[in-house]
C-alpha cells in the first residue's frame, strides 16, 4: 500500500474516531433521523409536529388531557392526590409509548439521556423549586429481574441537567405488588398501599423533591410514593416521560 492510501486510511479512521466522539450529527428521538441541532432539541422539525406531545388543556394537579370549563380532573377532585403536582412531555400512545417500553423492556438503555432532555423542556415551564432527584423505586425481584431500574436512568440525566443530586437508596419498594398494568383503576390504588417507605429519614427532610416515573397511568405509583415522602419532605412534584391520556389520575 502507496503512502497516501496509509494517509488517508488514517485520516479516515481517525474521522469516523472523532465522529463517535464529538457527532456532528445525532438521530431524533422519535424517528432516528439525523438532525444537525440536537444541542437544541432532542427531535426533528416534522415529529414536532406529529409526536405526541401532551398538550392542550391538562389538569392543573395531573397534568391529564381534559375537556370542559374545570381546571382540575374529576379524578383529582374525588381522590386526594399527595403530590404537589405531576406533569409530563408526552402523552403515552404512538412512539413516545414504543420509546417506553424500550427503555423498559429492550434494554434501550441509551435512549434515557434524550428522554430526561425531553422532560426538563416541560420542568421548564413550571415553577418547580427543588433539591433533591428520587427515581420511583422497583421491588428487589423487579430490579433483579430486569437489572436496572429505567426511572433510575431517567433521574440520572435530569440530575445532570440541573446539576441536583439523585438519590436511589432513601425511598423503597417494600412489598411485592402485582403489575399495576394488569389492575383496574380501584385495584391500583388498593395494589399499592403501603409499598414504599423512606428509610432514611435526614435524607429527605424538609426538601422539595422532584420524583421520576417513565410514564403515568393512574396515579396510584405517584401518589404512594408521594405519601411516603409527604412525611418528611416539604414538597414533592412528579415528572414523567409519558401521561397516559386514557386513564385519569
């Protein structure tokens, strides 16, 4: 091999190296396009108009789609929600639903840094004053089971953006619950009673929280791991990736 071919085997080498390293461009994370300003947004121009995103009038406590001339859900008016208030980007349908279950399901660890991009875009629009990230945490089985918790992932990115640290050892799942998924709506809130306890006290004392799901459906999760906290934390507010726009919390 001439000289200049060694060069330029080199010089391209060493590109696709630096590519890896500092990509010029990075896919959408809806259809997996390139798109040249991902610094900016974490999707492309044609899927800001075509994702789901959870917008229009929402419940002002759990951010679910509504109708009518009331600011609050008939859900949150009957039950009492523990939670300061719940928000979300996404509604849970389409590809924001299929990114979900990758992230959960497929191992599609990776995705999790531009999901928790996507979620401080809607943090943003809120006053939400907090100190301390706490992840919904997983039962001992689940966690074994599936080897990471996805709501663990997304709490790290966000820790990252706003520079708040993230605690994943003071709120825990005690109890062994069936699959919320499986249960209706008044069996979600009995499944759950009771299954999480903060074992460490000092930890959460007298701060806002900021508690991290992947998605909500009913409520139920939030809101027990809210009561937990509610304790001995002073506020506690809930951002997800997706709000399932079929059920009301």
């Amino acid at each position: 091999m001439k000289f200049n071919e060694i060069k330029k085997a080199i010089i391209k080498y060493w590109n696709s190296f630096l590519e890896v390293l500092f990509p010029t461009n990075l896919k959408c994370l809806f259809c997996n396009n390139d798109i040249p300003d991902h610094d900016k947004q974490v999707y492309c121009e044609e899927c800001k108009t075509s994702a789901p995103f959870n917008n229009g009038k929402r419940c002002k406590i759990c951010d679910c789609i509504m109708e009518g001339e009331n600011e609050i859900c008939d859900a949150c008016l009957e039950y009492k929600k523990h939670f300061d208030k719940a928000v979300a980007p996404m509604k849970y349908e389409g590809v924001a639903k299929s990114l979900i279950l990758k992230l959960k399901n497929d191992g599609a660890t990776y995705l999790a840094p531009d999901m928790a991009r996507l979620m401080s875009d809607r943090l943003n629009q809120e006053n939400f004053s907090f100190d301390l990230i706490i992840p919904v945490p997983l039962s001992p089985k689940s966690l074994a089971k599936r080897k990471y918790n996805q709501s663990k992932l997304l709490a790290d990115g966000l820790g990252k953006i706003y520079n708040k640290p993230v605690d994943n050892t003071s709120l825990n799942k005690i109890v062994e619950t069936k699959h919320q998924k499986d249960l209706n709506l008044t069996e979600r809130k009995t499944n759950l009673k009771g299954a999480f306890k903060v074992v460490d006290k000092s930890q959460v004392f007298g701060k806002n929280i900021l508690l991290v799901d992947d998605v909500v459906t009913t409520g139920a999760t939030a809101n027990e791991c809210s009561l937990a906290l509610k304790k001995y934390a002073n506020h506690v507010y809930v951002i997800s990736f997706a709000r399932n726009p079929l059920k009301n919390k």
